[in-house]
C-alpha cells in the first residue's frame, strides 16, 4: 500500500460520503503491517472519530478479517484480542480489508461517523473505485 493508493481510496471514500449525504466521517487507510497511510477527519466529526477508525481498521490488520465478522465474535474473546492489540480494535463494522487482484491483504480503510453499516459502504466503495478487492468480513 503506497501514499497514492492510500490517497485515492480516501478521496473516493471521502467522495462516497458527500455523495450520500452522510454526517462528516473519519476515514483511515492503513497498510498491510498497520502503519497509517492516510488519514481524514472531516470538518464537523466528533473529537475521537479519527481514532475509532484507527481501530476498526487496526482490527482488521490484527486478525486478518473484515471489522463486521470481528463483531461476530464471542465477547470474552473481543476482550483478550483487545487487551492484546493495545486497546487498538473496534468491533463494529467499518473497517474493511483491502486486498489484491490474487487476495493478498495490502491494507485496511476504517470508518467512523455515519452508522457502522454506513461507514462500511464508504470504505467499500472507495475501495473497488481504486480497483482492490474490498473485504468487510
């Protein structure tokens, strides 16, 4: 995941929200070893958003799934994997896997600000716009 995918999976992501008529969103893209690629925090978002999507997205890095089959799981366990990611998860949908044409993980966006089913469909459709394969769970 380079600075210009990144960029570009925000931008569309970005776009998808204005489009939609959306409330303002925060929208993180990360690489494949959870390092922040890009970052937006829209004007009107609450003051943790930014961080929300850090850890829907994290989530997603940290076990491999998309953030929606993360809230799937049993709470004991979201717990424990939460204790062991540094408080750094989410479990909510809206973090979503970016993979490539042969389904390699490249990355993962996270959403916050709209409904998780919302932030979800931002992440997903900026995604597929910057042609990766989008993995929600």
């Amino acid at each position: 995941m380079n600075y210009e995918i990144a960029r570009k999976i925000l931008d569309v992501s970005r776009d998808v929200a204005r489009n939609r008529n959306f409330q303002p969103v925060a929208i993180v893209v990360l690489d494949d070893r959870g390092a922040i690629r890009a970052v937006l925090s829209e004007d009107g978002t609450s003051t943790k958003r930014s961080e929300i999507a850090i850890g829907k997205a994290h989530g997603c890095i940290a076990m491999g799934i998309g953030s929606r089959d993360i809230s799937k799981r049993a709470p004991h366990f979201l717990a424990a994997v939460t204790h062991a990611v540094g408080g750094m998860l989410v479990p909510v949908p809206g973090g979503v896997l970016v993979r490539d044409s042969d389904g390699q993980i490249i990355g993962a966006v996270g959403v916050s600000g709209e409904t998780s089913d919302n932030d979800e469909i931002i992440a997903i459709e900026g995604i597929a716009a910057a042609g990766f394969i989008a993995d929600g769970g």
